[in-house]
C-alpha cells in the first residue's frame, strides 16, 4: 500500500471544491496550489457565507455560545456547560479559517475578552484560562490566533508536562500522560510559536510531545505495542478533545514536523479507510455540542476528513522525495 498513490484526482478535487468557503479556501492552499490572491479571497468568505458566518451568528451578545444538547453533561450547572461550548465553537471557527484580521472576528473575540469570566475562579477572564491543561492547551490556541498571546499561560503549561513528555488533566495524582490532553496542548503551543513567541523552552517542550506521540506510533502503548484505544483509528470532525490518528498526523503536517519510520503504522491507518471512490468517511461523531450542523452522517463521505487525509499522505509523501 503506497501513500502516493493516493494523490487526489481531479474529480475528488471537484467534489471537495463543490462545498463550503471553509473546505475549499484549505483544499485550494494545501491540495491544488491556488495562487495566495485566490486563496485569501476565499477564506475571506467564511466570515459571510456558509458555516463559519452561521457559528458566528449564534454567539450571544455576552460573548458565549450556548444550546440544548441532549444528554450531554447534564451534571454541569447551564453556565459551566455554556463556556465549554463556548469553547469547541471558537476551536471550530479557528478550524474553519475565519481570518482574524476580519472585522467579524475582531468583534467575536472583543465579546469574549471584555465579557467572559471563569466566575468559579474569581472572576478570572477567559482567555486567561482555566484549570485544566486541556481547555487551556485550546484558550492559549485561541487566545494567540485571534487576539494576542497570553505568555503566563503558556509558561503554566510548559510547567505542567511531565517526565513521559506528555501532559495529563488529571496530574499531579496522575503521572502518565493522556494523548487527549497531549494534542491539546501541542496545538496550543504551536499558535503560540507562530503569533511570534518562538522561544526555545517552548520548542523544546513542544517537541517533547511530539516525541511522545512518535515513540507511541501515534496510537499504541509504549510498553506492550498494543493499540490503546481502537476509537483512535476513526475519524471524525469536530474531535473536540479527543485524540485520533489522523487529528495527531494532521499536528504533524501543521508543525513542519518531519515524519520517520515512527508514522508508518498510522499512514496504513489513514490509507485503509479510504473508500473505493477516493473518499474519506465519516466514522463515527463525538458526543460533545457545538450549535452548528455540519457533516452529521456516519459512514458517508467526509469533506473534513478526506481534506485532511489527503493534505496527510501529500505532507508524507512530499518530505520522503
């Protein structure tokens, strides 16, 4: 099973394109190689049309977004459970490539800086972060992308990576890092490096958990070689803050980093969920809430994941030549 293969072809290029401003401005930058005048013009359009103008409509003059999932985290107080889908819909937003230059998101993020609070934490603004290493891995992601970085909360984090390389929400009473609270707080750190803090404690610590990653081969124990959890070898999108093979490959690409033996087996995983048509499925969706309806149906086509299968085996593919 080869990875070049697997170049996409002009019909998934069309179908792929046939789709929403936030699909085709990335498919346009990082499959077909648009010129960064045609590519700029269309992300510009995720503020106005299609599903990122939707998810920004549905914020609250107060800064949050909120809704009515069923049966999900019932056990929070309304307030609580609002900042956490506060929080995946900004992630969306970020993932769907609004341009945080745009007057729709310099008016998004101001709500949420000037009228958001942790108020179980004395008040503490929101993008100053919480508790957790894995909400604050996505706050520090969202902080630096659409507003400016937040130094203490990156240095916080750093603090709190453990000896394995990983980071865990349930340290210190844990010593093992969680792959969830990993590749949180490895995008995290990511924005911020590129919203100009490149420093050296950072990259170190931020390669530290790669390696984590990699000595694991993006999904197995590192004792027995076993897989840990066969719910990483589907994909979905939104992950929200769950772990998989592709959303960890995905980090990889983003970062620049290149890949070695040590991915090999989570390629095979990417490429064997390819369907006969060149398309990527849905495999399964998250119980976590955002107030946007986007791809829905398990086991069909997936736009989300064929895009990035197929930015993937290409990033694979290009740094072996």
């Amino acid at each position: 099973m080869r990875p070049e293969g697997y170049a996409p072809r002009s019909a998934h290029l069309k179908w792929l394109l046939d789709s929403d401003p936030a699909i085709r401005w990335q498919v346009m930058r990082d499959l077909s190689d648009e010129s960064p005048q045609a590519i700029a013009a269309e992300r510009s359009r995720v503020a106005t049309v299609g599903w990122g103008a939707q998810l920004l409509a549905r914020q609250s003059l107060s800064g949050k977004w909120s809704g009515s999932p069923r049966a999900w985290r019932d056990d929070l107080p309304k307030e609580h459970r609002d900042l956490i889908i506060t929080l995946y819909s900004l992630v969306a937003l970020m993932d769907l490539g609004l341009d945080p230059a745009s007057q729709q998101a310099c008016t998004m993020i101001n709500r949420v800086d000037e009228r958001l609070v942790f108020k179980w934490l004395k008040n503490r603004p929101y993008l100053q972060g919480e508790t957790e290493p894995c909400i604050n891995g996505r706050i520090l992601a969202i902080g630096c992308y659409f507003k400016q970085p937040n130094d203490a909360l990156a240095k916080q984090l750093l603090a709190e990576q453990l000896e394995d390389g990983g980071w865990n929400c349930e340290a210190p009473a844990s010593r093992r890092s969680s792959f969830h609270t990993t590749i949180c707080v490895l995008e995290g750190l990511l924005e911020y490096e590129r919203a100009g803090r490149k420093l050296a404690a950072v990259t170190e610590g931020r390669e530290r958990g790669e390696e984590y990653l990699l000595e694991r081969g993006m999904f197995r124990s590192l004792r027995t070689g076993e897989v840990i959890d066969k719910r990483w070898l589907r994909f979905s999108y939104p992950p929200f803050w769950h772990y998989d093979v592709l959303r960890g490959l995905d980090y990889l690409r983003n970062a620049g980093t290149k890949p070695d033996s040590r991915v090999t087996g989570a390629m095979k995983i990417v490429m064997e969920r390819r369907h006969q048509n060149g398309r990527w499925p849905l495999n399964l969706l998250h119980p976590e809430f955002i107030p946007l309806q986007m791809e829905r149906e398990v086991g069909k086509a997936s736009r989300w994941n064929t895009l990035r299968a197929l930015r993937v085996l290409r990033y694979y593919n290009s740094s072996k030549q």
